[in-house]
C-alpha cells in the first residue's frame, strides 16, 4: 500500500475525480493485497472509515478471494469493527492465529477530536498484549495524549471547511512476542504538522531551530517536522501541559532501542537509537501523505 494508492482512496471518499460526482462507490476487494504494516494497515483502515462516514456507513468489504494472512490481520486488528455492515461479522481461525506466529495486535481505536479518555484503554490493552505493566508508562501516556490534544487543537482548522465526522484520530499498536517489540501507531487525517506549526505561538521558537539551515531549506516539510520535535514546549504555552512528542522520544532513550518515526504531508522525521547511539533522518517525499502519521517504536527487552 503506497501513499499514491492511499490518496486515491481519500479522492474516492471526497468523490473527486470520478465521471459522475453523484456515483457512491460501496464495496472494497483486497483480493490482490499479499502484505502490509501495521502503520500502512491503520492509515489504509482510516481513509475507508472515512469514506464510510462519507457514505452514511453503508460500504461492505467484500472479502471473497482475499489472501487468508491479510483477511486474518485486519479481522485482528478490528478492521471489520469500524463499519456497520460489518461489525458483527465472526470468522474462526484456529490455530492460524497471528497470536500463534508471534504477533499480538491493539484493536483500533477511533476518537473524535478532545476524545482523550481512550489512551486508558490502549494502556489495558498493550499490558494484556505485553502481560506485564510497563515502565516509564507516564512518557507514553503523556505523548499520546498530546498527539491527540493536539489534533483537537491544530489538525482540523475551521477555515479549512472540515466536517464534524472528518475529524477525527486513529490508533493501533502490534507487540512481538520474540523479539519484544511494542509498536504504537497514530493517525489523523488533518492539514498536517509542516502547516500548522507556522500559525502556532511557538512559531519565533521554531526558528531559531530552522536558522541552523539555509533558507531556501527551512520550509521543507521535513524540516519543519524536525523542529517541532525538537521544540521544548507544546504549541499552546500552557504549563500543565506535556511535551508531547519529546515524551515519545524519552521513552525511547530510557529504553536506549526504538525509533519516532513522523509522516506529514511530503516529509518524513525519523528519531532513533541502537544501543543508546542516537540518529536523526529527514527524507522529503513526491507526493504527501493526507495528515500525519506517528509510529513509534521500543524493544522492552
């Protein structure tokens, strides 16, 4: 699944481009699918509930001809919980369970806008997924809690005509039971960190980062991902409020293995460590992603 097939999906659930706006397109086939992430799965499964919403919940997976591996995935992931013609739908797979190949998965969890309350249950979850509470939880707590704060606060700007059932936040985790991997992996379908952050009070801050770069490069979206990150406030200035990402980032650190990976429209901010050795990656893509995408990863070995 390519940033060029997700996009199409988010032009079909806006009806542009197609012969006749007044065409509703209600059933998907991933027949031809034969692998995909976590992170491309959450994404692929936010732009179909949007176009659900967009459909007043009347599309239908059809799943006849699927490859089995994808079908049992996404029936653990809670792919089939989100739509309504769906959700009651039960399938057995025995001893093909992914929980037996390894792999455990957080059921996706769909918020609105301020919804914040479900960090608890994701914090239920990934200890029935880990069988074991967590150290340096409040890191993690706090991070996520910020990106979702933060969508209520930026993702979804009024001028930018957003509907109230297009804002909204995606979220899933996945744990390897081998190699001890927790993977968190947040979604939301607004303008996008690189236009946001130029209309945040923290923006005078922010260049002071961008200064240490040329001019004709500091307004990549790569680069203005990179400063926010690395930021020490939140973009509202208020004193009860966590860092946010920088809380992502502690974790990682204590851990001393994992990496913050962040998608924005055409850029791509990537923190990680290796045995307590730091590195920082910026990549700059053709085409963007519609909103921003967080996965972050540890190994709690």
């Amino acid at each position: 699944v390519t940033v060029q097939h997700i996009n199409a999906i988010r032009m079909l659930s806006e009806r542009k481009g197609l012969p006749n706006p007044g065409y509703q397109l209600a059933s998907v086939n991933f027949c031809n699918l034969k692998k995909i992430s976590t992170s491309a799965a959450l994404v692929l499964t936010a732009e179909l509930s949007k176009w659900d919403d967009a459909l007043r919940q009347r599309l239908t997976p059809k799943l006849a001809g699927w490859d089995r591996g994808i079908l049992r995935n996404f029936y653990e992931l809670g792919f089939f919980d989100l739509f309504k013609k769906s959700k009651n739908l039960k399938l057995d797979f025995g001893s093909e369970s992914s929980i037996n190949k390894g792999k455990r998965f957080v059921k996706y969890l769909k918020g609105k806008c301020g919804e914040v309350a479900k960090t608890k249950v994701l914090k239920g979850e990934i200890i029935d997924l880990v069988g074991e509470s967590i150290e340096k939880w409040t890191f993690l707590h706090s991070g996520l809690s910020e990106a979702i704060t933060n969508v209520s606060h930026h993702a979804y700007p009024i001028e930018s005509g957003y509907k109230e059932y297009d804002k909204n936040w995606y979220l899933t985790g996945s744990y390897n039971i081998e190699s001890k991997e927790l993977k968190i992996v947040f979604y939301d379908q607004g303008v996008g960190i690189p236009k946001t952050l130029p209309a945040s009070k923290v923006w005078e801050k922010a260049l002071t980062v961008l200064a240490k770069i040329s001019s004709l490069e500091r307004y990549r979206d790569e680069e203005l991902l990179k400063a926010a990150v690395e930021l020490d406030r939140t973009s509202t200035e208020e004193d009860d409020r966590g860092k946010g990402l920088q809380d992502l980032l502690e974790f990682i650190n204590q851990r001393e293995n994992g990496y913050l990976s962040i998608m924005s429209l055409k850029g791509l901010y990537k923190h990680s460590m290796n045995q307590g050795t730091a590195k920082v990656k910026t990549e700059s893509f053709g085409s963007p992603i519609c909103g921003t995408l967080i996965i972050w990863s540890v190994s709690l070995d």
